[in-house]
C-alpha cells in the first residue's frame, strides 16, 4: 500500500472524506475515542466528522452518561462511549501504573493502592481533585506530596468527569466522579485485547503493532495481532513493513477526492500511529507537535496536514489564522476560507463578525 492508500483508508475510517449523518455515540465508537486533553477539541473534531452537529448533541451526550471524559489511552484524557470505557479501562491498568512510577522520585516511595481505596469511597460524588488532595493529605498526615496522591488515584482509580454547565462542558478545575457510580455499571477489570485490536484497526488501520502501541500506551501487542492471524489480513507498505488489518475494512482508492478538513488540537487522526506519515510529512512533524508534547491545531488539504490554525476572539470579531506550510492554490485557500467561517460560527455564535486569515508560508 501506498502512502496515498494509507491516507484515505485512515481519513475514510475517521469519517473525514465525508460529513457523516451519525449521532454523537456512533462517532465517537467509529473514531475509537476523542482527546479531551482540552474541552473544545472533541467538539471540533465531531463537527469536521458529522453533518449539522450542534454543541449540544455532546453536552448531551455527556450528562446522559452516554459518552465520558476519563484519563484511557497513553495515559491522557479521552471521550469515549460509557461501553467503551468499561471494556478498556481494565487494559489500561498496567500501562497507568507504569506512569505514575515513571515519575520518579515523587512516587517511587508511595504505596497507590491503599490512597486509592481512601478515595474511593470520597469519590462516590463528583469532587474536585482540589478537593480530593485536601482529603488525602488529611488522610495520610506523613505523605507531604499531596499531588503525587492525586496522582496516585488518578492511575488507579477508575475516574470520569462529571460535565459542568461551562460552555464546553468542562470547567478549569473540572468535577471528578468514580466510573461506577456515575456509569451504574462495573468496569472491567481485565478486558478484552483482541476487541481492543478489532477496534483500534477499524478505526485507523491498516497499522503495526508499533502504531497501535502508540495509540493505546500499551506494550507487547504483536503477538496478540498474531494469535489473529486467522481472522486479519496482512499487507505491505512501500518498506515492505506487514501491515495488520480487518478484511472488510475499507481501503478507498488513492485518488479518492478529500476536502478540505480542520482537525483539532491533539486530535488521534494526528498521533494514533507510530509512522506518521500516511497523514503528516516528518519534515512538518516539528511545527505540529512542541518539545513539551503539545500537538497543534491542523488542516488537510488532499487528506494531508498542510499547516496549522488557531482561533482568537476580540470583542465583536472572532478570527481563524492559518499558517500553511507551503503555498495553497487559489481553489484551496477558497475552500479553507469558506470552512474556515463556518467553523468560527460554530465556535463563536455570538461574534457579529468572523474572518480567516492566511499567513503567507515561512521561507
């Protein structure tokens, strides 16, 4: 396969080559989860995905318990059905305890289970960690770092976000709440890695297991793909490199048109394989993702990252600037302009006035 292959199967399964007339759930189950490392981006990401989604549809979603806010996948904060993560939180346990005692000395002295099980009973309703630090300090006067408790609990301690009624659902020092009280329904503990498998090759395959690996945070998933062989098929990049897939799958032409798409801050569509390059040219990979992991607002243009976006807002005018990495064609920056407007009256329904701006590319 292609380069080109590679992209539009990931775009065709990341519901980018189309607005897709879906709901909430079903997108966000189809994309295998959102970042939510920040509120905003997962309600970009679905409105780049679904046709006529509204900022309600996920406010909903979220406060009728149907999709979370927890920390899953690389050990970040991710919107996922509440089926999802039930399934897939048990996995995630040993890469989150690796986590907290990657840390170092803050947490290399600290018991986790035993504050875990303090703030479980504490957790039952939503608390801040604010809050929840205070408590664990005062349950045990001798620890001095009350942070890598909190830390502690949040690794082991199956959390979610209870939704607030900020704009974006999620306040600056948002509402914690356990999975189980809030889901009504236990977490498994042990999970299923095949199903983990079958998901994550839906959603953005066909990948390694080193793509997958950078996906989830776990280790040693090849020989599960193996055990699979029976029901996978394998191909070949241009490396010659065996590329693990579901047969159904789609794998749409390479010519297959892409629009233009704007794709948020963190978004999988951009970390979610250890290759990068069916999506972004390494030579751009330094602009997108900073040396202290911060990943940039992008835009496609043909299916790939063609440079970066940010909004602003300034009392009655609200402002989408792009900064292309080479030059745009006149048909190209028209479409961006166009999608650009409609995104900001999205985002800023009140604003009078939206404009886009296009940066010329730096030499």
């Amino acid at each position: 396969m292609s380069r080109a292959d590679l992209n539009r199967a990931l775009l065709a399964r990341q519901m980018l080559l189309s607005r897709h007339a879906a709901g909430v759930v079903a997108a966000v189950e189809a994309t295998a989860g959102l970042q939510a490392q920040e509120p905003r981006p997962p309600f970009i990401g679905l409105w780049s995905r679904l046709l006529g989604f509204r900022r309600d549809d996920l406010l909903a979603a979220l406060r009728e318990r149907h999709v979370v806010r927890a920390t899953l996948l690389r050990g970040t904060q991710h919107l996922v059905s509440a089926a999802d993560y039930a399934a897939w939180r048990g996995l995630m346990q040993p890469m989150l305890t690796a986590a907290f005692f990657g840390l170092g000395d803050r947490t290399r002295h600290i018991d986790p289970l035993p504050i875990a099980a303090v703030a479980r009973p504490f957790m039952s309703l939503p608390r801040t960690f604010t809050d929840l630090r205070a408590h664990l300090a005062h349950a045990f006067p001798d620890e001095a770092d009350d942070r890598a408790m909190g830390h502690a609990v949040r690794c082991h301690l199956p959390l979610v976000t209870a939704p607030d009624d900020s704009p974006w659902g999620i306040a600056n020092d948002p509402l914690y709440v356990a999975a189980e009280e809030w889901l009504e329904r236990p977490v498994d503990l042990q999970g299923d890695l095949q199903g983990l498998v079958r998901r994550y090759l839906a959603a953005f395959g066909p990948a390694t297991a080193a793509d997958m690996q950078a996906w989830c945070g776990l280790k040693g998933l090849k020989p599960v793909l193996e055990s699979m062989a029976a029901e996978l098929v394998v191909l070949r990049d241009e490396k010659g490199r065996a590329l693990w897939d579901l047969p159904d799958a789609p794998r749409p032409p390479p010519e297959t048109p892409a629009p233009v798409r704007y794709v948020p801050a963190f978004d999988n569509l951009i970390l979610a394989h250890a290759d990068r390059t069916r999506i972004v040219d390494e030579a751009w990979r330094p602009r997108i993702v900073s040396k202290n992991l911060q990943v940039a607002a992008t835009f496609l243009v043909d299916g790939f990252v063609a440079g970066i976006w940010k909004t602003a807002r300034k009392a009655k005018l609200a402002t989408l600037t792009l900064e292309p990495f080479v030059p745009l064609t006149i048909a190209d920056e028209a479409a961006l302009r166009e999608e650009g407007e409609a995104l900001l009256r999205f985002l800023e329904p009140d604003a009078p006035a939206v404009e886009v701006k296009v940066v010329p590319p730096s030499s």
